[in-house]
C-alpha cells in the first residue's frame, strides 16, 4: 500500500480529516479532563484560536490540532459511532431503524461544553461529515437503562408486591439493559460501592433534629424525647416504614425546621443537635462526586454509573405531596434504604441527601432510641450523643430565629 492508500486508510478509521497548521492552547478548553489531558502533549509556541504565545522560556503552550483531535476522538467514539459501523440499516438512500445524527451536531452534543466556540467549529469542520448514532444503538445507554429499571422497579413495589419481590421468581433478563427487581437492586448497590458514594463520616459530626411544639416555652427535651423515635410512634417517613425507628436529623437549623414545618401547622420548634459518637459510613447523595469525563479512560469508566447516580439522587429528593397517599410514594425509597441496611456487601450506616425545602444536607440514621444518648449514658451502642445546651425553640418560618435562650433554668 502506497503512502497516499495508507494516509486515506488512516483518515478514513480515526474519524477526522486534515487538521491543517493549527493549535490550540488551554486556556481555549473548559472541560477539567480534557485539559488535563492535553497538558501532557503540549507541543506548540502559539494558540492558532486566541493567539497565546510562549513566554520567554519558550516553553509550547498549545497542541497541535492533529494531536488534539486524537483526545477529542476518544470522547466522541465513547458516545456515538459511524452509522454504518454500527450496522444501522440503509434503504433506498435513507438510513432506518436506528437514530442517525449528522457530525455537527455529535460534536456539539460532545464538545459544547469542553472548548469555546471558535475551537468547537473547528472541531466539526474536521470530524467525519458521515452520518453517525449511538454506540450500541439497539440498547439503551447504559445510565437510561437503569432509569428504566429503577421506573419500573418503583411501578413493582408500588403496586404489585412489596414484600416478597426477592423472593417471586422472574425470568433473568437476557439483554444487558433490562433489569429484574433482583437484578436491579445488586446493579444498585454495585454503583454504590464502586463509585465513590459512600463516605465515612467522622465521630463529632453534628446533625440537628426537632419537633413541633404549640408555644415559644423551652421544654426540658433530652435524648429519649429528641432523638429517633420509638417504634410505636415511628410514622411512615420517605426512608423508613411506620414502626421502624430511625434519626432523620438536618445540618443546620433552617433546613430541620422546613422539614418538620412541612408536616405540621404548629407555629414553633424544639430543636437541638445531636454529635456522632462512632464513624459511620453513609450513602452521600447530597455531594456526589461530579459526572467525569469523557476525555479521560478513568472518566469513561464511571461516567455512567455517575449519570444515572445523579439522576436517582435527585428523584430521591423530589418533593412528596402530603395528600394521605405519600406511604405509597415513599415505598421504594424505604425499600432501597432496607436493602443498603441489611443486603448490602458494605456496612452502611445511613444516608445523607439534599433537603426538597431548600439547599440544605438532611440525613437519615440507622438507629433507633437506643441509639440515641444523652451525655452521661454509656456509648458502647450508641450513635449520637445529645446536646442539651443547644436546645432551642424556634418560630417555623422560612428564617427561623431563636426565641428562648439556649440555657434552661
């Protein structure tokens, strides 16, 4: 094969054309990932794009685009593929039964975020001008598949068994993006694991947790009557089934009393902060670690698990309307909660998630009253230590402010 066969092969399979004399800098590039990789191939004195120069030490501070398309490449062909490599029928001068995109919009949908405009452009004046889709384009990406799942899931438990869906034989799924309860819940509790989620949160991290009260008096509150509550007055809550006790506690002031203000009409509050006593290990959905990306293997490996993550953390902690029909709302979150308790392969010991009232952290505990102590009890069982001095009595609005002193008489 002569050397104009091979340079057309080559053009052919990596996706791009001629990139000309051109480079860009990174100062021209907004994705953290695909910065990160060009640093490393730094190889030109001037950015062709916003016409950065080298300083006096001469050292390149862009890349040569042909170079740089090669990173860009590899987060185009982890999301789309050539239409005609990915088998999409072709009939009659039109493509059928698949979605197919034209170039400019793949590198858009890719490269929209990750350079400014003017590289973007250049981007997809080189990029394969073929028709492109999905990777795998007869299943579904793998994060929408589990969202799919976890619909359906919630449509199982909701509404057709809650109790024994471990235990009602189903047929496994054969195709690798549909899911069985079974198999949906061990997928679950896979990302979890391995997707950096669980954090360890140390001995002495505070949580604040209320009630209701008619009148501004401070009560003489103490652990047994602050804390979780017990089993015969657990209600049914987003994570917890009525008769199972568990501490739904908040960061801060303002967010523990937006949640408890939006189960009740009574005017104040009694609230008062709780310490843990031990480390525990918690699902955090309130600060996920962010979506990767798709320039970097490591990015690829995790971006979808990270998407759908996300995306269930947010349904998680969508608004339930109280209208005497949330228990069944709040069923499949109390039976994934369950399930990390008692089924997972890591010791969990609750989960902390953002609040549907405002910005604030909320969490939930797996522990009852027994877990709860004031400062003189024992803490080989316990999980949080009472705070008296910091009990307080609120106004429930949206700024509550204090209006009996911390000390009682």
């Amino acid at each position: 094969m002569g050397w104009a066969k091979e340079r057309e092969y080559e053009l052919f399979t990596r996706g791009f054309g001629e990139t000309g004399d051109q480079a860009v800098c990174l100062e021209c590039l907004t994705d953290e990932g695909l910065v990160g990789e060009v640093r490393d191939i730094l190889d030109e004195p001037q950015c062709s794009f916003c016409g950065a120069k080298a300083g006096d030490d001469g050292a390149p501070i862009a890349v040569d685009f042909e170079r740089f398309m090669y990173v860009v490449m590899d987060g185009v062909n982890f999301i789309y593929g050539l239409a005609n490599d990915e088998g999409v029928p072709f009939d009659e001068g039109d493509w059928v039964g698949g979605p197919v995109l034209d170039s400019y919009d793949v590198v858009e949908d890719i490269c929209g975020y990750a350079a400014k405009e003017n590289v973007v452009e250049a981007i997809q004046e080189v990029v394969d001008h073929n028709a492109w889709t999905y990777r795998n384009y007869q299943l579904l990406q793998p994060d929408r598949a589990m969202r799919l799942g976890w619909d359906e899931f919630c449509q199982r438990i909701k509404h057709e068994t809650r109790f024994l869906f471990m235990a009602i034989p189903q047929s496994p799924s054969l195709m690798p993006d549909e899911f069985t309860s079974v198999e949906f819940m061990a997928r679950l509790m896979e990302i979890i694991s391995t997707s950096g989620a669980l954090v360890k949160v140390p001995a002495g991290r505070v949580f604040w947790r209320g009630r209701l009260v008619g009148d501004s008096k401070l009560p003489r509150y103490g652990a047994k009557e602050l804390g979780s509550p017990p089993p015969d007055k657990a209600s049914a809550n987003r994570m917890s089934p009525a008769g199972i006790s568990m501490f739904y506690g908040s960061d801060d002031i303002e967010t523990v009393v937006a949640e408890i203000g939006a189960h009740g009409s009574r005017s104040h509050a009694a609230v008062g902060s709780f310490e843990t006593t031990k480390p525990l290990t918690m699902l955090n959905l309130a600060a996920l670690p962010a979506v990767p990306s798709i320039f970097t293997e490591s990015g690829r490996e995790s971006y979808y698990d990270l998407r759908f993550l996300h995306d269930f953390g947010a349904d998680l902690r969508k608004p339930v309307v109280l209208d005497g029909r949330e228990h069944i709302d709040y069923v499949p979150t109390q039976v994934v909660t369950e399930y990390l308790r008692w089924m997972s392969p890591e010791q969990v010991d609750g989960i902390l998630s953002s609040s549907s009232q405002n910005e604030g952290t909320n969490c939930v505990i797996f522990c009852g009253p027994e877990g709860c102590v004031d400062p003189d009890d024992e803490l080989d069982e316990s999980y949080l230590r009472f705070n008296p001095d910091s009990l307080q009595v609120v106004k429930v609005v949206a700024s509550p402010m204090r209006l009996a002193p911390r000390q009682r008489d």
